[in-house]
C-alpha cells in the first residue's frame, strides 16, 4: 500500500501537539508501525466488502477510535494542516468503501467508540451516537417498550452514522417513510472543530445531513430519532414460488399492486437462483426462487382478508403466516432463530463476501417478456451467488414531499430494485466478471426503469454511475451526473450548503457534494 511518510509524520506531530494534555489519544491511535497488528484487525474489522480487502487497497495512514468528542476536533485540525483526508466510518457498511479507502493519503476517524443510545419511551425518542448499530437501537427500544420500534434498515450491523445520513430504509418504510424522514436532531462535529446541534447549525445544515450523505458536511456524533408506534403483534410470512410455480406472473402482479397495499403491509421480493430437483430428469435443476417476504403490523385474522382482496394470486394462507413482536420479526427477517434478541448487540456480520452492488426505481410495471430477459441473465455462471430485491414504496413514501429531506425518491416509484452479485474469491475480483455481469444485467434493465434521470439510491452507493476526481478541485459538472441520479432537484440545495458549511471542499470522497468556492 502506498502512504506518504510525510503526510504521516506531520500529522502524528501534529496531534502529540494538540494532545500533550491529553495522553489518552494515543492509546486509540493506530499506525502500521507502531501497531501493526492492532491497526490491521481494527481496519479488517468492520469492513463489509472483500472487494476492500487486498494488498493493494490504499491503507490508512493513522485510524483513530476516539472515546470522547473533545478529541475530534484537534483531529480535523491536524488532518486539515497536514493535508490528509478523513475518512470517518461508524458501521463500514458502504458498498465501495468509501469509509475506509481513498487514493489519496487519509486517516479514518472510527468512531465504534460512540455507541451509546438512550431511549426515552415516554416522549418517544432516542438519541443514537453515529458509531451505534441498527440492531442495538432495535434492541434497546424494544427493552424499554414492546409497541415502539424505529423504520430503518434489515441487516443489524449497520451503523446508524452512515445508514440515517443516506436515508435508511427497512420494512417500515410504507408506514413510516425513512430513517431520515424520523430524525428530529443531530450533534455534528464541522470543518472549523465546532460542535453544533440542530439549532447551532441552522435548518439547511439540519436537512443535508438527513439523506444528502453525512460525509460532506462534517462528522456527525449523534441522530436524536423520533420512534414509532408497532402493534404488540406483527405478523410475517415467506412465500417461495419457483419459475415452474409461475413465479414471473406473480412477480409481474405484483408490480401492480405492492405499493397501492394498506401501509401496514410491506411484502418485498428477493429472487435468487435456487437448485429444484426434477422428478421428471431424475437430477438437480438449477431454477430461480422467488421469496414473498413480508411483515404485517397486524394479526392475521386482518392480514387474510386483506390479501384476498389485494393479490389473491399469491394464495397467502394462514399457515404460511406466524404473529410475533415487533423486534422478533426484526431477528425473523434477518434469518436469526426469534428467540436469540443478543445477536442484535453483535457487530460481527455472519458471512463477509466480495459483492457489488447497483440500484434503480421503478415507476411503470416492468413487462413480463422483460423480467423473464432477466432471468436468463440468472442462468449464467456468474449469477450462481446473484440476487435481486424488489422493495415496494407507496404509502408513507407517497405523502413526503420531494425536496423535504435530499432524498427524492417519492411519488411515482413504485418500487425499488437492488441488483447484487457476489463472489468468493480474489482471482474472479481479478478477472472482473462478476462486475460485467452485473454491468450487463444494469444494461439490460435500462428501458424498463426510472429515465432522465436514471435514479439510484446513496447507500447502496455505486461510483459506476459517475465519480469525482479525488485530487484537486471537485467540478460541479462531474458531480451533477452522479448527483443528480441520487438528489434529483436537491442536488442544488446540497451544493449550496456544502459551499457555505465547508467552502474549501475538506470534507471530500468520491462522491461528495462539490463546493462552488472550493479553489478559493
Ligand atoms: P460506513 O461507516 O461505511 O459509512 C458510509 C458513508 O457514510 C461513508 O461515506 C462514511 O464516510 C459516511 N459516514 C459514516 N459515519 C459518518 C459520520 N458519523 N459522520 C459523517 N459521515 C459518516 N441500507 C438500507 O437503507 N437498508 C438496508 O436494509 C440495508 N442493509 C444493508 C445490509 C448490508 C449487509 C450492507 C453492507 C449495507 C446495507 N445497507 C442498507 C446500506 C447501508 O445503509 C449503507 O451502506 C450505509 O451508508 C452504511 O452506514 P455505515 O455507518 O455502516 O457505513
């Protein structure tokens, strides 16, 4: 990995300067030399993507896990003065790592110290410091009430820092809109080393933050949520139809209905390839799995009428269905046994592969001919570890208006796609077919999706879509394309606030948001 001694040096100086009160900050920083076997096991640890992972992934020069917030501010100091970037990482979920690579020398600011969260189950909020992980905020709301719960993502290892300053999205979003929609503060740490709340930093601040991607603007300590009421039971069901069980018709059906459902109901849809055997062949037929993944918040006995009168193709019966608490259909959805709540406090993902990821909004039925093209694409080598989820919106997401948070994908959409492919080992990263292949599957669906322009989803972040030069002034005109596909029309609200809040462009990745003033 390439580091700049220098760059390096100057910012270690730097910080014993700053810190010579505060010996404590040495005993969370991490150096290749000094350290080596710490600072490999802290990089490694959060780390998502194996695509990240290798030799020649540009390495950190310093990481940092500080323990209280005075501690950060003489960090962006340091890092500004000796001309290296911060990469500030809370979960490590972001699908290019943008958290923890940059080509240019960078330190990353950990903060898997900030964990704490409070829950006020009497005013119905919670303030969340970034570093916590969505399944610890389920768990400790769901210790303190059983009919309060907080619409954000599925998987429990991700980290709210990222995740709400992306949006955040999970399966009350038909009920409840986004994470971000459900924010009502924020303590943020900015370029100049303040500390400022919502009030400190003012409205436009406050509304980039909340879907515009937290990275631009500063480092955000902590999300003050607003939580939402769950009944005391749920109820959810997984319908697996196969090709041969009509699955595209059903699909195609779908299409129609899922985001016209009462908001109480979220059924998405994860496709995948799945081994069938076949009587008639005597051997394993390769056919693709269509699950019918839904949570209901409400009993059964309202759910069948319900599905009897929305989407009686899908043949919903009572015994496909199990009531259960809210949280416990948090672990159902996430494939943990209901029992075990403490696998919400773990941090650690279950599987960590090589993956890439790309998404697109739906806003008229794809055609059944169409779908079926992509099924083929699935009966390629590459696609043996692809999947693709359909989440539908409507609902909540159909009353927020456009430009009330950055992100804009509202009415209209009726649903969201999320292409993934992954892989097991480095030489196929190396040959890169797995990236074409998913390439080709994003070109082939292109008619059938969202247009002018083609949108796509902040966290599910995809630099195929366009990215800035990470060295020297970021053009407006290179961000707009990438910008413009996740902000829509926001993405000039958010320019403006990132020329006011951070003119000089510190806070800067791949595809942060430009600054008009920058070479100022
Ligand atoms: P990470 O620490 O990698 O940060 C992501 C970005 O935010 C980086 O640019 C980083 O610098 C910046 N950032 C992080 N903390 C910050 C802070 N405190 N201040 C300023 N900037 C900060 N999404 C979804 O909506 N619903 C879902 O169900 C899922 N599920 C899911 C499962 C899995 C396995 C993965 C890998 C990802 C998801 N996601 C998701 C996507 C997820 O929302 C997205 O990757 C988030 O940005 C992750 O936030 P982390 O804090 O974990 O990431």
């Amino acid at each position: 990995a390439s580091v700049s001694a220098d760059g390096h040096e100057d910012f270690l100086e730097c910080l014993s300067e700053e810190f010579h009160n505060y010996p404590s900050i040495s005993n969370v920083t991490y150096t290749p030399i000094n350290n080596s076997s710490s600072y490999s096991s802290i990089l490694r640890f959060s780390i998502q993507n194996l695509r990240f992972t290798s030799e020649s992934t540009p390495k950190p020069l310093v990481i940092i896990t500080p323990e209280h917030e005075s501690q950060i501010p003489p960090i962006i100091h340091c890092a500004k003065d000796s001309e290296v970037q911060i990469r500030t990482r809370s979960g490590g979920h972001d699908y290019e790592g943008l958290s923890y690579v940059s080509p240019v020398p960078f330190i990353i600011l950990d903060l898997i110290n900030f964990s704490e969260i409070t829950v006020d189950a009497v005013n119905k909020t919670a303030w969340v410091e970034s570093g916590s992980t969505i399944g610890s905020l389920y768990y400790r709301i769901a210790e303190k009430s059983p009919v309060l719960g907080f619409p954000a993502g599925v998987c429990p290892t991700v980290g709210v820092g990222g995740h709400f300053s992306g949006g955040g999205y999970g399966n009350l979003l038909r009920k409840y809109g986004l994470a971000a929609d459900n924010v009502i503060d924020a303590r943020l740490i900015d370029v100049n080393g303040r500390i400022l709340d919502r009030q400190s930093m003012g409205e436009d601040l406050f509304w980039a933050i909340r879907g515009g991607g937290g990275a631009s603007f500063g480092v955000i300590l902590a999300w003050k949520v607003q939580l939402v009421d769950v009944p005391e039971r749920v109820t959810v069901f997984t319908v697996q139809k196969t090709l041969e069980q009509n699955a595209s018709r059903l699909i195609h059906r779908w299409q129609y209905v899922a985001s016209k459902f009462d908001e109480d109901l979220f059924i998405r849809i994860i496709i995948a390839r799945a081994n069938s055997s076949s009587s008639q062949t005597g051997g394993n037929n390769v056919t693709l799995n269509a699950s019918f993944n839904s949570i209901f918040l409400g009993g059964v006995d309202r759910l069948l009428p319900m599905m009897q009168e929305s989407f009686p193709e899908l043949g919903l019966v009572r015994e496909d269905c199990t009531e259960m608490s809210w949280i416990e259909s948090i672990l159902y959805f996430d494939g943990f046994p209901i029992e075990n709540r403490e696998v919400l406090l773990n941090r650690t993902q279950r599987s960590v592969r090589y993956f890439k990821a790309k998404s697109d909004y739906v806003q008229t039925p794809i055609p059944e001919f169409a779908l079926e093209g992509i099924w083929r694409l699935f009966f390629e080598p590459e696609a043996d570890e692809a999947v693709v989820i359909f989440s539908p919106y409507g609902g909540r997401m159909d009353e927020v208006p456009e430009s009330s948070i950055p992100f804009p994908h509202r009415a209209g959409n009726l649903y969201k796609i999320q292409h993934l492919v992954y892989w097991e080992k480095e030489e196929d990263q190396n040959s890169g077919r797995y990236l074409s292949w998913i390439r080709r599957l994003y070109g082939y669906v292109a008619p059938y999706v969202s247009r002018f322009p083609r949108a796509a989803y902040i966290n599910y972040r995809d630099l195929d879509i366009g990215m800035n030069r990470n060295e020297g002034r970021t053009s407006y005109a290179e961000a707009n394309v990438w910008g413009m596909k996740y902000f829509k029309g926001n993405f000039e609200r958010l320019v403006r606030v990132k020329t006011m809040v951070d003119p000089r462009n510190f806070f800067r990745n791949e595809q942060s948001i430009p600054s008009l003033r920058e070479e100022i």
